[in-house]
C-alpha cells in the first residue's frame, strides 16, 4: 500500500542535515539529497523545489525515494517544496537493517509525513495521530485491513526471481542485491502476522480522519485490490475516489503525467 502526497509542516521529527548532494533518476537529477536524523535514525532525504506548501511521500514496501516516487519529485516540484525520503532499513537509510515489529506501520508514520502503498498505510495513521501536521493527503495502493484473500495476492508475489516483472527487478535489484528475497519474505511475514492479529491496520485511523482526503487506485491492481479504495472512499469522511481503469500498482509511475495533474489541482483546490 501507498501513500503519494500529504501536505502540511515539514516533519517534526527532522533535526539536521548530515550531508548533502544530488539525487538522480534515469539520468535526470530529482533533486537534493540530505540526511536527517529523525527518532535517532539517519534517513537519506531528497527535496525538490522551493515554492509552495510541502508535498511529503512516502514510499511503499521496500521503496526508496528514487524508485517510487522520482516523476513526482520532478512533477510536482514546480508548484511544491516535494521531499521524499528513504524508509529506515531501505535504501540507503541503512543500517539499521529493516524490520517489522507489530507496530511498524506506526513507527513509519513518526519517521515521515506521506506515503504509497505501505506508505499510504503509515501516512493514514500519522494524519490521524498528528491531524496539524497534515492539511490534504493522497493515498494509494492502500491497504486498511488484510483478509485472507489480501494474504493469498502478495503470496503469489513472494518469489521475486520468478514472480516480478523486469522493470520491478530492474528497480530493487541495484538497490537490495542478494538481500532482495530475504527483505521481501520479511515484508510477506509481517503481513500473515497482521492476519493472525485481526488483520487490523488503519481501519479505525481512516475513519476518524478530517483532512481533505484523494483517494487514488488501479482497478486491476494484482496485490492491493480496488475494494480497499472503494471503502476508503466510503469511510473517510468528504473523501473524493478517482480510478485508474487499466491501472495495477504502480499508477504514480505508468501513468505519472495524469497521477501529478490530479495531485496539483487537488492540492490547489
């Protein structure tokens, strides 16, 4: 599940900037990159643009900045100071290698402000938690409860060397190498332990929010069905739902051009 774009103060728990460079994407720079401490993690951190209200996205299971969210970071930069960051244990905010204690939805959610697919998850909870740090937000790929059904799609995924496309590999493998497997059956785990839990993620969280909420999602999505944007759509209170008929997963990515214009005039709205 994901989360593209909530806007409001920059992340309360930034407390300086360690380093500083440039970030790029196929060739084209997306923007600066920093490092931030935040919660006593270091976390790599790219911004791009200056104007505007902050745009914070946050990026799915195993995402980085650069693989989720880079058309946004130049999309949207002209109208917005857009910051997306890498999730502690991905990317380069390693160590500390990734984990998934029961409250690591949470745990995201303090480190951040926005999200796609697990990102959206986090990004509801934050909003709910800290409802003036977020005045709109963008979700996603989201996923507020799991069901059986919901465990059997990412199961199918499990088996990244046979189960991906080129272009998913094409992204994670420079960033995770070997490791790739091992985090993505850590991430499958983590989510059969939710099941076994309730299946509770953001549910109650979704439902108390009183942002203006976008709901965004790919009617053919294979790991994230469109019946979780739908009640998302119902439950959020003045929640607005726009589907993409032919999109999967990655809408913010195939179809970047239409996803940032919908962002933009949602946000100027």
């Amino acid at each position: 599940p994901s989360a593209v774009a909530a806007t409001g103060a920059p992340p309360p728990c930034s407390t300086g900037t360690v380093a500083s460079g440039h970030a790029w994407s196929g060739g084209l720079e997306i923007g600066r990159a920093e490092r931030l401490e935040a919660n006593g993690v270091r976390l790599f951190v790219v911004v791009n643009g200056d104007a505007g209200s902050p745009v914070l996205c946050m990026p799915g299971a195993l995402g980085t900045a650069e693989t989720d969210f880079a058309p946004q970071l130049r999309g949207l930069a002209q109208r917005h100071r857009v910051v997306s960051f890498d999730p502690r244990g991905y990317g380069a905010s390693r160590p500390p290698a990734r984990d998934f204690p029961p409250d690591f939805y949470h745990r995201d959610g303090e480190d951040a402000l926005q999200g796609w697919s697990d990102g959206a998850n986090a990004a509801v909870i934050l909003a709910a938690k800290r409802p003036e740090a977020v005045r709109k937000l963008v979700i996603f790929g989201a996923s507020p409860w799991l069901e059986q059904v919901d465990i059997d799609m990412l199961e199918a995924t499990r088996d990244v060397k046979n189960s991906w496309s080129k272009n998913m590999l094409r992204l994670h493998v420079p960033v995770y190498g070997d490791e790739l497997q091992r985090m993505w059956d850590a991430l499958c785990d983590a989510m059969i332990d939710i099941l076994a839990r309730g299946g509770h993620i953001c549910r109650t969280e979704a439902a108390s929010l009183r942002c203006p909420t976008l709901v965004l999602g790919g009617a053919k999505d294979p790991i994230v069905p469109f019946r979780h944007a739908e009640w998302l759509a119902q439950n959020i209170p003045g929640a607005k739902l726009h589907s993409f008929p032919e999109g999967k997963h990655n809408i913010h990515i195939k179809y970047a051009d239409e996803f940032n214009a919908l962002v933009l005039d949602f946000l100027a709205e």
